[in-house]
C-alpha cells in the first residue's frame, strides 16, 4: 500500500515548497525545514511569493503543532459494538473504537456500501466534503470519480461561497477583480464585511502601504473586528442590511451626477432599469434599516464616489444572509458606477478564483455517472441542508431514498453545519452508516462507524490555486505520513479497486491527475491563455508561477472586450434572472430572522455566529496553542452594554442563548464590539464543552436567495441570565 514517494534530497537539513491548503484567499506559499531524519522542523513563508512575502498568520506559523501532535488520528479505526454515536470529549479519547489495518477498513467499508447500494439504490449513499483542503487533487478528483461511478447522491456544495459567488458572475459573468498589489495604489479601502487583518493577513501590508501614501480604510461590518478596530471609520451597519446600504449609496451617487457615464454607455446592461429603483432607497429610508444615519449614508457615498482611485474587498460574510445573494450583487455594481475599474487600485475584489481554468471534467469525470447503476445524473442534496437530508429526506418519494450512507472527508459538519440538533438526530441514527476521513477526532467522529486517517498538507503532493491572488502552486511532499495516514486520492482510489470499478481512471497516480488537471480540454485553452503555457515540469521547478491574464500587462479588468454574461456587459439588469421569472434588478428584502421582521416580536436579538481569529472555521479548535490565543472569547456571548442592562445580565453572568431551534449557555460579555440588539459568539468544537453544545445549534437551514446557500448570519435569539456565575 505504498502512496507516491517524495523526491529525496541530500544534506542533514533541506527545504521543501509546500502550499497551504487551508481554505483562506492567501494560499500561502511554504518552505518546510526537514532534518536528517526526516521529521520537519520549521515552517516559514516563502519570501520569494509576491503575496505571501515571508511570512504566515499565525495559524500555520504554528502548523507543526497539529502535524506532529500526539491528538493525531494515524490509524484506522472502528467503533466499538455496543459504543452507541454521541459526543465523547475533547482529546484522545478513542474508547469509542478499536484500531484495525486499512485492508480491514477498506474491505469492510466496500462491503457496506455496497449492500446499502443494492438495498436502498445508490443515491442513499451521501458524500459530504468542502474545502478543508484547497489543494486541487485532494479538494475533487479520485473522490468524485469515485462517487459519480457509484451512482452516489451529488453535493451541491454551497456552505461557505455560493451566494456571493453566483452573484458576481451575474453582475460580471466570471470571478476576477482587483489584484492585492493593486490595493497599495487606493486612496480609498472599503472593506465590505472583510476582516483582512483576522482571515486575509496576505492582503493587509498592500493595505498598509496604501494608507502610507495618504489612503483612507472604511470597514462596513456589524463586528468591531480586529480590521474594524484599525479603520479610520468604522460603520456598524445592522446585519443583513448590506444590500440597502449599496442602493442607498447608488441613490446618492445618482442624485448627485457622480456616476460615470462614460463607462456606464460603453461597459453596462441595464442602466435605466437599476437607475428608476434606487429611486426608492433615499438615506432617510435606508437609515432606518441599516441603523445609520442619513447623513453617513450620504457622506460614504461621496466619499466613495469622489475619491479616485477607491476600491472594495468584499469578502462572503456578507452573503451570509438570507438577502445574501442580493446585497452582492449590489455591492459589485458600485465600481461600475462610479467607473472605478478604469483605474489601477479601483474596483473591486471578492474572489479570483475564476482565473484559474483547470481541467476539472478531467479531474472529476462526471460522465461516469452514466456508466453507474442508475445510468443517469444522481440527485444533489444541499450541503446546507444537511439536518434536513438525514432526518427527512427521503419521506417524499420524489426526492429518492432516504440517506442510509455518510461519507464525510475535508469537513467536520459535526461543528461547522447549520441547525445542529437536526444534524445530531441524523448522524445518531443506529443504521446510518457513517465514515470520516479525518487528522483528528473531531465532533464529526463521534458519530462515525469507521474513522480513517488522513494527512496533512505537508504528507502528500499535491497542485494548487487561489481565490486571493493569481499564482498556480506546486506543493511537494515534505515528509513521509506519519503513522498510516493516506491522501484523499490513494483512499479513493483502492476503494474503487475494491468496489469492482475497472475504468482505467481509477489507477491514475497522483502524476497523471497534476498533468490531467492542466491539460488543455476539448476547447484548449481559449478561455484563458495565460494558463496555457504553465507545465508541470516547470510548476515544479519555480513552485509557483503567475497567471498571464492579459496579452496587454497592463490591462484592467472588465475594461476591455465582452464579459462571460449574456449582454455581453456589465448586467445591472440580468438577464439570467429576468429568465428565471426572478427580479432581475436589486431591492432589499429585509431577512426573515431580523430585527426589521414579526420575529423579533419573539426573539429580539440578532446573532452573529462568528469564525474565531486564530481557526479556520472549525479546524485548529483543537490545539491548546491556538485556543490560548483565542481565549478572551471562549464560550462567552458579546452583547451590547444595553441589551445586558435590560436584561439584568452583567459581565461574567451565565446566560442562556435560545430560539425554536436550539439553545446554549455562555458567558456573557458585554462588549462595544457589538451594536445595540446585536449579541455574538465564537465558532468552536462542541467537544471542547462539558456540556457538547455548539452556536450552530442557533442557526437555520433556511437557504439564500441566490445560490441557495447557508444563512449562518441571519439569525434571531433570545438570551436570559441563568442563577449562579
């Protein structure tokens, strides 16, 4: 069973090019320090990457501390009989189950899925994965021909980027924008619900050197972030309430002829349309919802509109929302309003990942689901719905059969899926059969029947992108696996071989899928040159290489020749949306679970289930290095000096969060990070609670109005002190 070798290399110490895969716009690149016996000892930033600079966040400044910590899952294992799936407890607590050999795991595993398949239909077996790596091969491709050839449910996998992704491609057609150096040349920095110092540390010494030369920070964000406490203005904008916000702003800049016509003649679709709706979003209209005032709302807009160059990092809190979709869309349209791509450290960035055009039909072969049992597409379930999959799916039988299979890898929905204690009542089912592929145990392995050991970034090669920044990466293996640890692909792999697949695309070995994933595919090329001259050979030998987006190094984007939308143009008016029936222009929709909604007659607090600084989302919860870095917030709930007044609730009290779906209890701490009628807590590992509670038990599976997407940040609660300290 042995996995690809790494290439050796002479002398006592040597430095290897990794790439982190943690799911973060950086994509940092790393030189990993290997001693003589082969063990890595120091982690640190390559200086020669122009984004990542020489140096890391602090997460993966510490990364040996998760590679080699003694928590680490190395090898197989199965639950105990008779052990029922509940939490277990922070740490290494493998009571719950019996170590086994991979032949042992891999054989019995097949056999189940393989019986479930043929009682139930194939579609009763669900994966669930995301972006707890972004390394290209370990992210999709072995897994993916693996469930599609099985005849698996599909993952429509919106959890974190959907919305906001969708809908930027209808305002611009693909997802490009502003480069991080570009930002040095802004004279104005909206931050739209980014915190780039907290999750996109890579883009802030741009920042920095911005406001050097005499640039002006704004931060529009319901948090006092570690970003927003380092603005020169901070705007504290109720949640949920960005899409008012931009149409505000749009009215003022239209009353006021700081539009760009010029642009807006030659670039735009839709201009009229947009035009007579921001007709209704006066300040005074939209200061009631945003909780701002008319004459903020005005001046930002001037600002904006006036200060040349200004640009925007929109980052995807923002469309966490139930609006989410929508307030996107809106905020993407102001630098074409106001003609900001013209200018070098204008327009806008929320992702670049639409730089990159890997072959991924070649990676993933979704064809191989017509050579499935079922000869036809799978069904796709909703990550973001999960609870509702395993606990009711399946009751209407045009939805198909009910999920009897769980196979869980690059994610830990234990901790990080909405509505938890529906997701709890599903994976507790005694005949849902579940397996994680995992670094550690996590509140997902709880509940699992088999646990397989994964490794870590530096155990494996792998290729790489970015949503940050504009480089294609080479990560070569560091260091042998520690104990029995496997990659994603070696694991999907011999599952194949042992579920009877013979397509010859199961014995790919991790070469041939690099070379697959950059090969040109049916259209070669033509959609962007720039990746076309990047070879595997040479990927290898820099580490990593840039994107030649542009004939003309000096070109803008949406600047220059048609957009990928159907007018061609930048859509104020989409006309994707006008086909669908759907309002193919911007209005606000205030959320359902929000202060501006009849629920707030029941729960009047809006909660902000917030991503810790120092943990990508739910991975490193676990080490005590970073949990004593976030310790000022652990189990506490910020609030607002007034909501605790009100509620005779003081600092240090214990105080119950509740609403319909859940309840937790936390530590209150009142905080002017937070605005009146606004409470927040840190995303954390229920394991590490005595009493296994987690925020997402707060959270609903109610989706987005565009990409049908999670809605973490719209959601209403009550809190109440609870006796004793």
């Amino acid at each position: 069973m042995a996995i690809e070798a790494m290439t050796p290399q002479s002398g006592p110490l040597r430095v290897v090019h990794s790439v982190c895969s943690h799911d973060c716009p950086d994509s940092c690149a790393v030189h990993v320090t290997v001693d003589a016996t082969g063990r890595a000892v120091r982690v640190a930033g390559d200086a020669s990457h122009p984004v990542t600079r020489g140096f890391l966040c602090g997460k993966v400044a510490k990364y040996l501390d998760r590679v080699y910590s003694p928590e680490r899952v190395l090898t197989p294992l199965k639950r105990r009989a008779g052990v029922a799936k509940e939490s277990r407890g922070r740490g290494r607590d493998f009571t719950a189950f019996e170590r086994i050999s991979w032949d042992q795991a891999l054989d019995e595993i097949a056999g189940r899925l393989g019986a479930i398949a043929a009682e139930f239909g194939p579609e009763s077996i669900l994966p669930y994965s995301y972006a707890g790596t972004m390394g290209l091969l370990g992210y999709g491709s072995m897994d993916r021909r693996f469930f599609h050839r099985l005849g698996a449910s599909q993952l429509d996998r919106t959890i974190c980027a959907e919305a906001g992704g969708q809908a930027w491609n209808l305002v611009y057609g693909r997802k490009l924008g502003t480069g991080n150096a570009d930002f040095a040349q802004s004279k104005l920095i909206l931050a739209w619900g980014a915190n780039i110092h907290g999750n996109n540390i890579h883009l802030w010494p741009f920042v920095e050197q911005a406001r050097r030369n005499g640039a002006r920070l704004i931060v529009i964000d319901p948090y006092r972030t570690r970003t927003a406490g380092l603005a020169d203005w901070h705007i504290a904008i109720h949640p949920g309430t960005d899409a008012a916000l931009a149409l505000g702003l749009m009215h003022v800049i239209l009353r006021e002829g700081l539009e760009d016509r010029a642009y807006i003649a030659e670039k735009t679709h839709g201009f009229d349309a947009l035009a007579a709706r921001v007709l209704e979003y006066t300040p005074e209209r939209v200061a009631g919802w945003t909780g701002l005032r008319a004459g903020e709302i005005e001046q930002l807009a001037r600002e904006y509109a006036t200060t040349r160059p200004a640009s925007i990092r929109l980052n995807y809190g923002v469309q966490r929302a139930e609006n989410g979709g929508t307030a996107v869309r809106a905020i993407a349209m102001l630098p074409a309003l106001v003609g900001s791509w013209r200018e070098r450290g204008g327009g806008a960035q929320l992702s670049l990942s639409g730089s990159f055009q890997w072959n991924r039909a070649a990676l993933e072969r979704p064809d191989l689901m017509m050579h499935s049992p079922l000869g036809r597409p799978a069904r796709v379930v909703n990550m973001s719905r999960l609870g509702h999959a395993l606990t009711q799916l399946g009751e209407n039988l045009n939805e198909g059969p009910r999920v009897h299979a769980l196979f869980v890898y690059n994610s830990n929905p234990g901790a990080v899926a909405p509505n938890q204690n529906a997701v709890r009542r599903g994976m507790q089912r005694p005949e849902l059969f579940t397996v994680v592929h995992e670094q550690f145990l996590t509140d997902t392995t709880d509940y699992a029947d088999y646990v397989l050991p994964a490794t870590t970034f530096l155990e494996h090669e792998e290729i790489q992108g970015a949503y940050g920044h504009t480089f294609v990466q080479h990560s070569a293996q560091a260091i042998e696996p520690l104990g029995e640890a496997r990659p994603n692909v070696w694991l999907f792999r011999e599952l194949a071989a042992r579920m009877g697949f013979i397509e010859p695309c199961f014995a790919d070995d991790i070469e041939a899928m690099m070379q697959q994933a950059l090969d040109p595919d049916e259209e070669g090329f033509s959609r962007n040159p720039g990746m076309g001259g990047i070879t595997l050979e040479a990927l290898r030998e820099a580490g990593h290489l840039p994107l030649v987006l542009h004939a003309d190094p000096d070109a803008l984007p949406f600047t220059d020749g048609p957009l990928e939308t159907p007018s061609g143009k930048v859509e104020f008016y989409s006309e994707t949306l006008a086909q669908k029936g759907d309002d193919p222009v911007p209005a606000f929709v205030p959320p359902v679970e929000s202060r501006h909604s009849p629920e707030s007659a029941r729960f009047s607090l809006e909660f902000l289930p917030r991503k810790a600084d120092h943990y990508m989302n739910s991975t490193f919860a676990n080490l005590d290095g970073h949990r004593r870095m976030e310790a000022e917030t652990a189990h506490k709930l910020e609030m607002h000096s007034e909501d605790a007044a009100q509620r005779g609730i003081h600092n240090g009290d214990r105080v119950r969060v509740w609403n319909d779906r859940g309840a937790i209890t936390l530590e209150a701490m009142v905080s002017e990070r937070v605005g009146n009628g606004v409470v927040a807590a840190r995303l954390d590992w229920a394991k590490s609670r005595e009493d296994s509670q987690c925020i997402n038990m707060l959270t609903s599976e109610r989706l987005t109005d565009i990409g049908a997407a999670a809605t973490f940040y719209s959601t209403l609660v009550e809190v109440e002190r609870v006796s004793g300290r």
